[in-house]
C-alpha cells in the first residue's frame, strides 16, 4: 500500500515539484498540499496522512505553531519539516514542538525519498548541516555546565530568587534572614562570579545554566 503525504509549503512552485518528485514511484500518494496551515487540525483529521511535509515559514500560522495543533490530537503522524532556516531557534523549536525529523530545502531533491523511509521506520532523519550544529550546542552546553564557581546552597538559592526579579528585602523576607545577611551572600555570589552588578550576575546564571 502507498504511503499517503500531505505537504503544506506556500512556494506553488516547490510544492507542485515536491508533488512530482514523490510521483516518480508507486511508493508514495501525495493525497493532499495546501499553501498554508490555517485549517490544519481539520486537514490532517479527514486527510489521514501517514507522513507531512511542513515548511515552517508559512502565512498566518506558522508551521511549527501548525505541528503544535497537530499534536494535541494525533501523537502517530510523521511530520517531516522542511526548510531554509538553519538556526538553532527554528531547529529546536520545531523539535520541541513535537517535529520528527527537519530538512534543508536545499539538499531534499537527493535526500527527501530516503529521509521519509527513515522516519516511517522509526528515526528522526536530520540533515548534516543541522546534526553537527545541534551537537556542537550539547558540547558547548557540557562545557558550560563543567564550569564551578564554588557557589554554596544559600548562595544558588539567592541567585535563583534574583533572576525571578525578587528584591532583597524579598528575598530576606523568603529566606528568613537579615537584609544585612542577604547584601553579604550578595558581595560573595558577585566576587565568585566575577561580575559587578545584579544585571550581570543573572544574566551569567541563566546563560551559564546556574539556576
């Protein structure tokens, strides 16, 4: 039996070459393309699709917004994104969102056949470009995390309050301790994180993966 697609990619022209291309055998249907994800939920519920093909930057509904909806009510279905954005707030966005699997528009005309043949056989086919980049950022993440400023429990718990905007008179007040107290764990989590100021020593936290 054929494997049914559905393709939403606004681009006519990419879409109808898209559609041929899956053409060519008898392995697959395209059963249905649409220019754009605003109906979505109805689409995929009477359509059937086993794969979709979705482009994310797509009119009104985005098309990681688009997987989003599809999830809330059919876990099953593969979804292939396919597309020019290479950046890692697309890419993880879209995983996050529920993507099995993201391609370049660039390289689908040599790898899209095989990539559907890998999602509908239990993998989450990536082009190289974006699984070097997603392992470069593990990497980095690791070697951020290594990094050990000596912080005490006291002095974490004090960080984790001032990046949620708490005062220190706020922050006396959760802890049950002195202003004084506070200002001095303060000076402390400053000098181990070699920063000078509130505004840095959050934003060193939350880049840094501290609380």
């Amino acid at each position: 039996m054929a494997v049914k697609l559905s393709i939403y990619e606004d681009n006519a022209t990419l879409r109808e070459s898209l559609h041929n291309l899956l053409s060519l055998t008898g392995d697959y249907q395209v059963i249905a393309s649409y220019g754009n994800c605003m109906d979505v939920e109805r689409q995929v519920k009477a359509d059937k699709p086993d794969v979709i093909l979705m482009d994310i930057d797509l009119p009104e509904v985005s098309g990681i917004d688009a997987v989003k909806r599809i999830r809330q009510f059919n876990r099953e279905v593969q979804i292939l994104m396919i597309t020019v954005f290479d950046d890692n707030t697309h890419v993880y966005e879209a995983l996050y969102a529920g993507a099995n699997g993201y391609l370049l528009k660039k390289y689908i005309s040599d790898k899209l056949v095989q990539a559907i043949q890998e999602v509908l056989h239990g993998g989450a086919p990536i082009s190289p470009a974006i699984a070097r980049m997603i392992i470069n950022n593990m990497q980095q993440s690791v070697a951020i995390s290594d990094k050990d400023y000596q912080l005490t429990n006291r002095e974490k718990e004090i960080l984790q309050l001032l990046s949620k905007g708490n005062s220190f008179k706020l922050i006396a007040a959760e802890l049950s301790i002195s202003l004084d107290t506070v200002r001095t764990h303060i000076k402390r989590i400053y000098d181990k994180l070699h920063v000078r100021s509130q505004i840095e020593a959050v934003s060193k936290a939350l880049n840094e993966r501290l609380v």
